[in-house]
C-alpha cells in the first residue's frame, strides 16, 4: 500500500512539475495559465515553491534594510511595490517576523 502511495505521490510530482515548466515557458500570468488548465491556483503556488526549491531558485530576491527610529513608531505605514505589481501598505510597528511572513507570501504571487 505504502509503495502504490509513493508511485501516485511521484506521478502527481511529475504532472504539476511539467505544468510548472509549460507556464516558465509560456509568458502567461500565473492565474490565467490555472484557468486555462483548469487547476487550483493555490495548489499551483505549493507545487511552484517545490518546483523551485527542486531547482534551486528558492532563494528570496528581498534585500534585509534597517529601519532606525528615534523613538517608537507611530501610527506610520510602509508602502511597498513588488515586482509582481503588488502594492502593501503595513503598519510601521509590524513586527520583524510578521513582516517577513507577508514578504515571503508575496514573494510567492
């Protein structure tokens, strides 16, 4: 039972890591190539994180800044425009880890 289990998990990786290299080659925008396929656009954003780490492209494109404040923050925002069009407005008194969790979500779009 276990080895029919690891025969469709490695089936299953090899569909969704075929489709990952039709959409690199494709030019289209993530979500439209999910609704041409007829896939869950969720499940395409687990399998491309794999997809990439198998290749060794996991490494984050953000660059670490200091912030340094005088005192305390405020009811301040930081503004952010990702590469992928993405505009977030955050707190400015967002947590360090907090930060990250959203940067690295959106890094995933």
């Amino acid at each position: 039972m276990a080895e029919e289990f690891k025969e469709e998990d490695t089936t299953l990786k090899a569909k969704w890591f075929e489709l990952m290299g039709r959409w690199e080659n494709g030019g289209q925008k993530q979500k439209t190539f999910c609704d041409n396929e007829g896939v869950s656009y969720v499940q395409f954003g687990y399998w491309r994180t794999l997809y990439l780490k198998s290749r060794g492209k996991n490494k984050s494109r953000f660059k670490r800044i200091d912030l340094k404040h005088s005192s305390p923050p405020s009811a301040g925002q930081i503004q952010l425009a990702l590469p992928n069009g993405l505009r977030m407005v955050v707190s400015a008194g967002v947590g360090e880890k907090e930060l990250m969790a959203v940067l690295r979500c959106a890094s995933s779009c």
